[in-house]
C-alpha cells in the first residue's frame, strides 16, 4: 500500500503529547531566543540525542527539551507546527495532551502556555477548518496532591479543556495513586483517559477501568495477556489509543512484525494509530500507519475500519463522528 492511500484517508489523532511534537530545529532556535544553555553544540546533535535507550532516558531529554518553552509566543508555535504537520497529513481532528506541572514546576504558568495553545487551534480552525481538542494529563511520578493543586490552577480555563489524562513512567505509579483526583474531574465533567498498559501490565489498565473511570485507555497493548480484560474491553468497546512507533522506539515489542494492533483489531476491539511523541520516536501519524503497512502487511480494509476506529473513539459530537464515518465507509 502506497503513501497516497494513507494520506488521503480523513483521520483523527487522539494520542499526542503536544511537547512531544518539538522538534530539534524549534528547540535549537528557542534555546537561542531565550539563551537556555543546552549540552549540544547544533541541531544534529540534538536530533542524535533523541536516540534514546527506554523510557526513563526518553522523559530525561523530554523535559529537558521543555525547559526552552518560556513565553506564549513559544506554545504559540509548537502547538502551530503540529497542527500544521496535520494539515499535510489530512488529520482532521486532533485531541491533544500537554503537561502542565512540565511547564508550573518551573515557573511558568497556565496564563502564558494557554493562551498560546488557543490561539493556535483558532486559527487552524479558522484557515482551514481543523477541530481541536485539549487533554491535560497530571504526571504519574508526582504526587496525586500536586495533580489535585494542577486541577484548581487549571479552573480559569476549564471550558478550553476536554478531558483529564494521565502520563509519565507508568512502572511504580498505578492509577490507583491518582482515584481522588480524577473522582473531582469526572465531577467536573470532563472525560477522562489514562496511559495505561505500554510498560506496566493488565492490573494497571484494570485499575484505570474500576478505579479511574476512564473513557479511553491511552496505549493498552499488554491488555492480551489478560483474557478476561480483552473480553470486557470488546465488550465496552473502549477504545485503546495504540502508538506503535513509539510502542517500537521504547521497546514495548522489539520489531514492528511483532505488533498486536491488527490482532487486536481483528478480535473487535476499538483500537486507534496515533504518534505519541512524534519528533521523539521517529514520525508523524502517517508514518505509524505506513510502518503497520510495511510490517504487518495491513490491508486497505483494515487501514480504513483503523481510520473509522479514530472517529469512532474521539470525544467528538456523534453528528461529527458519522460525518467524517460516512466519508471512510466505501
């Protein structure tokens, strides 16, 4: 399958961390514009630096890549970029995570990356008529009081957010660290998701379930080791927001032919392609479904019902979800 069938193809991408998507030259030429001190002497040594070994030394140069991010015009131009890279992609919805305690632990506040962020989405709305959705997710390795104190900071924005996330190293932090906190959001209103199954096992995403009351699980691939689990999932038809560059990039399987995405698919579970942290783990949306064409031989049926699955699993309004349905149904 060609490069052209995949990019002409409508899709939504609900797994995205908006950090994730800075890329080596907008962090070079931000260190420059606010003097930041980086361990590199150019763009390419950046870009060797993000080979990275698992994903511990991937949050490492992540949130070091983040200290660059200091004013609105800043956020302003990564969320701008991404979007734009949606453009060319034919990616119609995007439903976008960021990292608030990446950017309040270091002094900048909810007033200078919000508004940036806004102002980016207006306009892709209004010159091309892109949707946009914002998911702040609470990072997994600090405490579920600090995640509590990131909710109120967040509250003068609350109708610009969607839906509550969890992120970070998943190992040694389960969501059952976070129930208080996403009782209050689910209060709130806004929906909720949670990484959950990429490096930790079943009982997390069991927990995300129960305890959480997620309405998406972010990657979820170790959900097969339990039967059980994959029944209740088909059977809720909750969706599994599945990265597999990043999947491959982190180890989670050591070669893209060992990927469970189709299988999964093909079981009837509501699984998703999307791009995770795409400057980080080597590609864009398109990509991701490329690299399932070229592993996995994926089919043109199956790309497509993966492209419906996008629509089908956003927080989209359902008259929206069957308009962009009905264009992918043959």
């Amino acid at each position: 399958m060609n490069t052209e069938t995949i990019s002409q193809l409508p899709k939504a991408e609900l797994h995205l961390h908006i950090e994730g998507s800075l890329e080596p030259e907008l962090l070079w030429q931000l260190a420059s514009k606010h003097q930041v001190s980086l361990p590199y002497q150019s763009v390419e040594e950046i870009r060797a630096a993000y080979q990275f070994e698992d994903l511990q030394s991937f949050l490492d140069i992540y949130y070091q890549g983040a200290s660059v991010l200091r004013d609105e015009e800043d956020f302003y131009q990564l969320m701008w970029r991404y979007l734009c890279r949606c453009r060319e992609q034919n990616i119609v919805h995007a439903e976008i995570m960021f990292d608030p305690q990446t950017h309040t632990e270091r002094g900048v506040g909810f007033e200078v990356f919000m508004p940036g962020f806004l102002r980016a989405i207006k306009d892709a709305e209004s010159q091309w008529g892109m949707s946009a959705m914002l998911i702040m997710s609470f990072l997994r390795h600090l405490s579920e009081e600090e995640a509590m104190d990131t909710l109120e900071f967040a509250k003068p924005y609350y109708a610009h957010i969607t839906a509550v996330g969890l992120d970070s190293s998943e190992v040694g932090n389960p969501p059952s660290k976070f129930e208080r906190v996403f009782a209050r959001a689910r209060e709130l209103g806004f929906k909720c998701v949670a990484h959950a199954g990429e490096e930790g096992p079943p009982e997390y995403i069991w927990q995300a379930i129960k305890l959480l009351g997620v309405d998406r699980i972010d990657h979820g691939v170790r959900c097969e080791e339990d039967t059980e689990l994959m029944a209740y999932i088909k059977m809720r038809q909750l969706p599994l927001t599945v990265c597999p560059l990043s999947n491959l990039k982190l180890r989670v399987i050591s070669a893209m032919q060992q990927h469970n995405i189709l299988r999964l698919l093909e079981e009837g579970l509501l699984v998703t392609v999307n791009s995770d942290d795409p400057a980080y783990f080597g590609g864009q949306l398109n990509a991701n479904y490329q690299a399932l064409c070229d592993a996995l031989d994926m089919t043109e049926v199956q790309l497509r019902q993966l492209a419906i699955n996008s629509f089908k699993a956003s927080f989209l309004d359902d008259s929206i979800k069957q308009k962009w349905i009905n264009t992918l149904t043959p």
